[in-house]
C-alpha cells in the first residue's frame, strides 16, 4: 500500500504568537476549506485543543458526504501540532502543522501523509486525488494569505510587460486573486487576462503608457520571443535580441523620467546564461557560460540591471524550462509521448532545469513585495533532474513506453544550434529563492507531472476569490 505525501509551505508576515492561536480554534478550519466542500464541524463548540482530543465533522470530498472523525495526536504550542483521521476517506491520513518564526513573520508547513482505500486499485485515483488536495490547500493559502495580510498594506499598482503570454496570464490572474492592480502594456488590444487594464505599446519606444509607471509600485517585464518557437536563422535571432533588450531599455527609460519611480522590478532572464556546464552545481553567483543564449542573457540582465541606479530593487529571473498545462515546454511535448514516440534527447545525462509555472508566479508575486529577494535568483525547482529521468517520468504519467532516443546528430542536423537548448546540461540550483524563504508548491518532478497530466485545462486558481476579514 503505497503511502503519498503533500508538504505546503507559507510565509505570512505576522508574528508565530498571533497566527497559532487562530489555527489552533477548529473551529476557524471552516474559514480554510472551499465551500463546496459542504464543510461542517459536529462537535460542540468551544472545542478545546489537547492531546487526544476528538473532533467530528461532515464533507463532501468528490460531492460525497462522508462523515469525519480526527484525532489530535500531539499539541506543543506554537510550534506545532498534528492531527489523525481516526474515521474517513483515507485509508491513513497524517497532518503535521508547523509554525517557525521567520524574518519577523511566521512560516507556515503542512505535511500530509497519506494512503488512499483499497490498494492497489485505490492508487488508480491518485491524480485526481492529488488534483483536488492541491485545490484545496491552494485555497487554504490564498485564505491564510488574506487574513494575515501586512498590517495597513495598501493594494499594489504594478505595471506589466509581456501580461498576455503564459507566464503572464497566470502572473496576472495570481495578482488580481490577491486584490492588486494590473496594467498590462501589450501590442495587441484584447489579448490582456479579464481584469487587468490595457495600455497599447510598441516595446520601443514611450507614449501614453509611461503615465502609468510614475507612481507605480512595481514593474515586470516578461516581454520576449519563445526560443523555442522558431529555427534560429539570423532574422529569428535579432527578434530574439529586439524583443527582450528593446523592452527592457523602454522600461528602465520610462522609470528614469517618472517622478515616481517603483519599489520594485522584476526583469526575466533564463538559466541559458549558465550555458553547457556539465555536472556543475550553478547558484545565482557561477559566471556566465559559452553561447548565444548566454550572451544574450547577459545582455538582457545588463540593461534591467540599470534600474538599480535609479534607487529600485531589481531582481533578475533566471527562468529554467516552464511547464504548465496551457503552455510553456508541456504541450509540445506531449502529442510524441502519447503515441508511445517519445524517448530521451542524446544521451539523457544533461541535467534539464524545470519549474512548475504555479512557482514562477509565485516566486515573482513574492519578489515584489519582499525586499529579501535582490539580485539574480534561480527559478527553477530544488529537485534536479536529467532528461533521461524527465524523459521516464513524463512517459509514466502519461502510462507511455519511452522507447525511441533521439540521437544529438539528428537534433543538430534538425534544429542546427538551437539544438543547444535541449542538448545542453545545466544543474541549476534555487539558492536565492531557498535564502529568501520561498516554499515551493511543485518541489519534486513525479508529483508536479502528476498534477500537470492529470486533468487538461488552465490553472484550477482561476476564477473569483471570495473576500474573507479577519
């Protein structure tokens, strides 16, 4: 019987002294639960928090109502205390809740373990079963998020480039969900996420849409052509060129003449500045690598990192290969791997540095508004993992053989040196994000590919947010 394990961490910008008395109340669980949970508590209220302590409710998991008994299995108060299913759904469920004191705030992790009824044919269930805890625990954080909200923090104005590509579209939907303002600069009217405000530019030069960065709070640029869209003939590399340094100069000379200038800014880079390196393990402080992608990079940084002359934090995002359901590598990978076609790339040793989309926008989110986060910082996730390994776990979430290589010669031959991008071996680690406290919602690549092939469709955050007081 195969035992599974969800761990959830969260800072919140409130002292351990005040945050533990609420979540020791089980009362205020009902605050944390989606509603159409149908979540209800049955022992009589007050209820007290000991060791030992009994509590009966009723919800509705897959919209059957099932009755609830949990057992408080250990109280060490404010650090922690952890909680058994004594009667319910779960053949075992074990959560630990931790509360550390961190940078002022408290960080908060929830550790489940868990096994599902009726292995092994239980287990057949595990992605949608992960899919649903994974919706549940991202309500629980966004409504933990809104409690212990700053004291007297104000919503944020922040201006974005580069709102209507993937990454954009769920940084801008992340950030209405929590209550800010987006003003999206875009060439195309129309292409901006419901809710945001749009403001025509041409990625050159200024105009109208400067009024908006002079008193904004924060600017992020995620403007630039897909590398992996097109073969690299030298027309497709100056638009690969253009499209990232163009924009960037604009913004940087938009904040220069603002009377206002930002807190913040955050600029994408990638982790092709590091270029093939091998075994080496690569922090935000390993020098720049060999190549086009590499000097690129660098080029790119260099013009975002004039910003910090004017007095704004500036923050570099090396963004590993993105996977997500509605864009980024996935899709293209996916239709090869279901006709059983899909294989590793040359040899499968190169180390491939992933992250979830969920933890780019999250990583951004937190960059905004938490000064801990400065300079270049890594996104990718903490597990690494070679091509070969991606490769064999991709195919098993899928339930696809992976019998078909493809050699390095026939990726050259094809793709000519964009072939780089695939071939190249990058073991790029999360330092500064790991520094700074970031507690990562996808960490490892079996659950993260789990989650992403379980179910087709966007982000299951999406959508309205219900307003919740303290």
């Amino acid at each position: 019987m195969s035992e599974h394990v969800l761990r959830r961490s969260q800072w919140v910008p409130r002292p351990v002294e005040e945050v533990f008395p609420f979540f020791e109340r089980p009362e205020n669980l009902e605050r944390l639960t989606p509603g159409d949970l149908g979540f209800e508590i049955l022992t009589p209220k007050p209820i007290a928090m000991r060791a030992g302590a009994l509590i009966d409710y009723e919800v509705r998991p897959f919209g059957v109502r099932r009755r609830w008994r949990t057992r408080i299995e250990s109280y060490e108060p404010p650090r922690r205390f952890t909680d058994v299913q004594v009667r319910g759904p779960y053949a075992r469920w074990h959560h630990t809740h931790l509360f550390e004191a961190e940078r002022g705030g408290t960080r908060l992790t929830d550790i489940v373990r868990y096994r599902l009824p009726f292995a092994p044919l239980g287990d057949l269930a595990l992605p949608l079963v992960r899919r649903e805890l994974d919706r549940i625990f991202d309500f629980r954080e966004r409504a933990v998020a809104a409690l212990f909200a700053p004291k007297g923090r104000k919503t944020m104005d922040i201006v974005l480039a580069g709102g209507s590509g993937f990454i954009g579209r769920h940084l801008t939907r992340l950030l209405l969900e929590r209550g800010h303002r987006v003003s999206v600069l875009t060439r195309r009217t129309g292409s901006a996420p419901a809710g945001a405000r749009e403001l025509v530019w041409d990625g050159r030069s200024g105009g109208d849409w400067e009024k908006a960065l002079d008193g904004c709070d924060a600017v992020v640029n995620l403007a630039g052509a897909g590398v992996a869209d097109r073969p690299w003939t030298a027309a497709y590399r100056r638009k690969l060129v253009s499209s990232r340094l163009e924009p960037t100069r604009a913004l940087v000379a938009a904040m220069a003449r603002a009377a206002g200038k930002p807190r913040a800014f955050v600029s994408a880079s990638a982790v092709g500045f590091y270029g093939d390196r091998g075994e080496q393990a690569l922090d935000e402080d390993a020098a720049r690598g060999e190549g086009f992608l590499a000097g690129l990079c660098a080029d790119w940084e260099k013009e975002a990192r004039r910003a910090e002359g004017l007095g704004v934090r500036t923050i570099l995002l090396r963004l590993g290969v993105v996977l997500g359901r509605d864009g980024g590598a996935l899709p293209k990978m996916l239709l090869p791997f279901k006709l059983a076609l899909g294989g590793r790339l040359g040899s499968g040793k190169q180390w491939m540095p992933w992250i979830h989309v969920d933890d780019v926008v999250g990583l951004i989110a937190a960059a905004l508004v938490d000064g801990a986060y400065r300079g270049v910082v890594n996104a990718v996730a903490p597990e690494a993992v070679t091509n070969a390994v991606y490769t064999r776990v991709l195919g098993r979430a899928l339930r696809r053989p992976t019998p078909v290589p493809v050699p390095a010669f026939g990726l050259r031959l094809a793709l000519g040196e964009m072939s780089g991008i695939l071939l190249a071996s990058q073991k790029v680690r999360p330092a500064a994000a790991r520094r700074a406290g970031y507690g990562f919602r996808h960490p490892e690549i079996d659950a993260a590919m789990a989650e992403l092939t379980s179910s087709p469709g966007l982000d299951p955050r999406a959508g309205e947010f219900p307003r919740i007081s303290p």
